[in-house]
C-alpha cells in the first residue's frame, strides 16, 4: 500500500530522480575496499543486488551502475576516441543514469533519448528517429533492442543516422547457449516473458544470431567481449558479469 501511495503523490520522472539522489545518500554505508566501481571511481564493500532474477553485487550503490554499464564505460574510455573528440555528435539511448552523468560533461552535442520522458532529456523513438542521415559520430543503444517490438526497424533507424567511420555500439542480454533468438508472439504476459525470456518486459531473448540481426540491418558488425582485456582479480573487483549481458556489438556503415 506504501508502494502505491507513492506512485500516487510522485510522477515516475520524480521517482526516478528521488531513486538518484536516495542512492548518493545511503552509498557511504556501502563504503569499503572489495569492489570498484570505474564509473564513478569509488570503492565499496559490496554492490547491490539487481534483476528479476537477482544478481549478487551488481549494482554500485552511488551511481546505480550494472556490470555491463562498466564494461561499456570501459570500452568507451580506452578504445573510442570520443573523450578528444573535437565536439562528437553523441546519441544514447534509454541513458544508463552512471554513464549519462559522464558524457553529459564532454564537449559533445550529446543527445540522450527514450521514447519515456521520464527517462531521458529527449523523446527519442529507435524505430523513427528524428535526425538526418550519417548524423550521429557515436551511438550507444545498450539493452533496449530487447524491449522493442519492431527490433528490425529501429536497427535499420540506427543504421542510418549513424556517420560512416562512425560507431554504434550495441549490447543486449543473451543466452549464450542458444544460436537462435527466442521470440514468440504468443509469450505476452509479464510472467511468461520473465518465465521464458529472463525479464518480464523483454520482447525476446537475444540468442548468438544477435550479430546477424544488426547485419539484417545494415551494419558492418564486430562482437567483442571486452571483459577479457581485464585480469580476473580486475574481473572480480569491478564486478563486469559472467557475459550474458556485456558482449560489445561494436557496428559499424
Ligand atoms: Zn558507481
């Protein structure tokens, strides 16, 4: 009932800003040696648990990021330019709150979007974007294909606003066991899906074909697991994942 009270007296733009600030102010509890969190460059005793099905030590108490928001930023600062960049043209969708407080700073026209205002800054709907061709130097679109009804589409969307010698780096939650995505139109309850797909709002489950999906839609497209750039003592502090959730799909036109 607590619950529903105060979904009732805040939108859920409020809810996520007071979720921000809630975390800043019960972080130093976590404070500690164990983990390091490379997004917001602090160190803690434990993580906070995160997921449907729960996950140990997998969100940072500061800056609410998950192993594959590390690993991104990872990527991000060691193997793209955007950091010298002079003035990149910066789209990310569905913005992670630990990597937006980051690029927000850079000397960048930095678009962050959702289709949800409560979100983002920007209204962005993927399978219509309202930016002209070869417009954007870097985009970042990480764990949202899953959720998007018309995947093919926004991959195709992506695709074209994406600059040539541009990069846009895709992730999504995989079964790395399966060659094939699951996708059953007959799977809509949010229990079905949480049953079948792992989330209770994902439209599908990403299997090994995810590389060929992107291609379908034009891109040039590498797979990297960025996590093995990184000893497993660095692996186990930073907490970067077991892979299902952290494999770079680095595409490029
Ligand atoms: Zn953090």
């Amino acid at each position: 009932m607590i619950k529903r009270i105060y979904k009732n007296l805040f939108s859920e733009k409020l809810r996520v800003k007071i979720r921000i600030y809630f975390n800043i102010l019960i972080s130093p509890f976590y404070s500690g040696q164990q983990f390091y969190c490379n997004c917001c460059q602090k160190s803690f005793r434990k993580f906070l648990p995160k997921g449907n099905i729960e996950r140990e030590n997998a969100q940072c108490p500061y800056c609410g990021s998950l192993e594959r928001t590390r690993v991104l930023t990872l990527y991000l600062r060691n193997e793209t330019g955007i950091f010298t960049m002079k003035r990149p043209k910066i789209l990310h969708v569905a913005p992670e709150y630990s990597l937006f407080r980051i690029l927000k700073k850079l000397d960048a026209e930095y678009v962050d979007g959702d289709i949800d205002p409560a979100y983002a800054r920007n209204v962005v709907d993927i399978t219509d974007i309202h930016f002209p061709d070869n417009y954007f130097d870097l985009i970042i679109c990480s764990h949202v294909l899953g959720h998007v009804p018309d995947e093919a589409k926004a991959v195709k969307e992506l695709c074209r606003v994406l600059s040539p010698g541009g990069e846009a780096i895709i992730m999504s939650v995989l079964d790395l066991d399966s060659s094939v995505t699951l996708e059953d139109s007959k799977i809509v309850s949010p229990e079905d899906r949480l049953a079948r797909y792992g989330e209770f709002d994902l439209c599908r489950l990403h299997g090994m074909d995810f590389q060929d999906r992107l291609e379908a839609g034009g891109f040039n497209v590498k797979t990297i697991d960025y996590r093995t750039h990184f000893t497993a003592a660095e692996n186990a502090q930073f907490r970067l994942g077991d892979g299902k959730r952290e494999l770079i799909f680095s595409c490029r036109k």
